[in-house]
C-alpha cells in the first residue's frame, strides 16, 4: 500500500515538474520576445514620409548617376534619414525572430543543465538525442557552434519548421 502511495507522489511530483519547466521556457520565451521588442523598437523609430524620402533618393540618384552618394543623396534626405531608412528596415519580421532565438539560445542551455532528463518511452527518443547532444556541446565556446560530421542530429521531430532556417545553413550544416 505504502509503495502504491509513493508511486503516485512520484507521478504526481514528475508532472509539476514537467508543468514549471514548460512554463519556465515559455516565460524565458515571453522574455527574449520582450528584450528584443524593446531593443528594435529603439532602434528603428519608424521614418515618416519614408515613400517621398525613398523617391527623392531614387530621383537625385537618376539625375546624377556619376556623381558620389554624399553630392547626391545626402542633400536629397540626408544622413540622419538614411540611417533611419536602414535601421527600419533591418526591423523586420526575420530579424526579429532570429533576435528572439539568439536571446532564448542564450538562456535554455542554463536551464537544461540543471535538469536530468530520462525517458523510455520511444516515441520520445528524438527528443532525449537532442537533449544528450545539446548537453555534450554545452560548453563548446563560439557563437556559431556546427555538430561533427559522425553525430546523428536529430531535427525531423524535434526541430519545430519556424527553427529550421536557423537551425540547418545553406549547406546543409547543422
């Protein structure tokens, strides 16, 4: 009776555990979404008149093809509104998303340190390769970090298809 009480605790204690670290992460989510929100936000105030401003470039440009970039264009907007115009367009939607995995990248390897995963489930396995390879290059240095050619990186069921881009480069590194 009493080792029928303790496996239910254990289930029970396993599935709030399993509830705050899904919270945990989704929280860390919230706030890379948040920090980069604020960071883009401050650097790209949106330009007014950017149509009229983009069609004064394009026409000084047109007018005097041979002449330089600051005799032509910087009289036609100036300085201050092209960097303006580039810091915009840097904001958009695929820059966001990769700042947001940049900040959540940061953060998850912490918390997946401090947790020992175990699982016999198959339908899982995937996961759990990920979760042992994620774990044996935790501490590999560099902001760009490739898996060896002889590791089996799982991605088909672990990778969600918003990550892909991020995750596999153009030629097929992971």
């Amino acid at each position: 009776m009493l080792a029928a009480l303790a496996w239910c605790r254990t289930a029970e204690v396993t599935d709030a555990l399993v509830d705050l670290l899904i919270g945990l992460v989704a929280k860390i989510n919230t706030k890379a979404e948040r920090k980069v929100e604020q960071a883009m936000y401050a650097e790209a105030k949106r330009v007014h008149g950017k149509t009229a401003k983009l069609y004064s470039i394009a026409e000084a440009a047109l007018a005097r093809p041979d002449d330089s970039v600051r005799r032509v264009v910087y009289p036609a907007v100036g300085e201050g509104t092209l960097r303006a115009l580039v810091a915009e367009a840097k904001a958009d939607a695929k820059t966001y998303k990769a700042r947001v995995r940049t900040v959540y990248r940061r953060m998850l390897p912490k918390l997946l340190a401090a947790i020992e995963f175990k699982c016999n489930n198959t339908a899982y396995r995937p996961v759990m390769d990920a979760l042992e390879l994620l774990a044996r290059y935790a501490d590999v240095p560099g902001r760009v970090r490739h898996f060896a050619g002889a590791d089996q990186v799982p991605v088909a069921g672990v990778v969600p298809e918003g990550w892909l881009e991020a995750v596999v480069d153009g030629d097929g590194e992971i």
